[in-house]
C-alpha cells in the first residue's frame, strides 16, 4: 500500500477520532440536561406528571377566584362612580339669605 495513502488516512483518522468523541460527549451531556429530558418526553409523546397536572388545576382555580373578585371589585368601582356623579348633578344647598 502506498505510504501517503496511509498517512492520509492516519490524519483523517487523527481529526475524526477527536471529533467523535467530543460529540458524543456533547449528546451525553444534553440528554442528561432538562431540556434533553424534556425533548425526550416530548418523543415519546409523554404528557406532564402527576403533580404539573395537580399544579396547573391548582392554578386554574386561583385564576377563577382572581377573575371574581375583579369583576366584584369592578362593579364596586363602577356603583361608586355612579355616586359620585350623581353627586355632582345635584342642586347645591340654598344659601342662607337671611342674613
């Protein structure tokens, strides 16, 4: 076998064998990572624990609490600037003419 063949082939090998062991070591890493394990979930067509479900329903409630007591709040916020403006229409109190 020609000897700059092999030298070729020694330096391609040189450079590959670095280079494969960097990625691998670099997929390992990520699928270690939470973000590899999610996308792993993901694949896999896993949906969310049991305690993210527990947590968004959780949640959820609150946000319908929060709702009504905005809408309570506002409506207490509307009556009193109806007060407020009937105030305003009416007719001041007689001045005191007896003086």
């Amino acid at each position: 076998m020609d000897p700059d063949i092999l030298g070729g082939v020694a330096a391609v090998l040189g450079l590959m064998v670095p280079i494969l062991g960097l990625s691998i070591v670099g997929l390992v890493v990520f699928t270690r990572s939470r973000l590899g394990e999610a996308l792993a979930r993901r694949i896999a067509g896993g949906r969310y624990d049991a305690e993210a479900d527990e947590q968004i329903s959780a949640l959820q409630e609150e946000v319908a609490v929060l709702r009504h007591q905005l809408q309570d709040t506002q409506e207490r916020v509307e009556f009193t600037e109806r007060l407020l403006s009937a105030g305003d229409r009416a007719d001041p109190l007689p001045a005191d003419h007896s003086r």
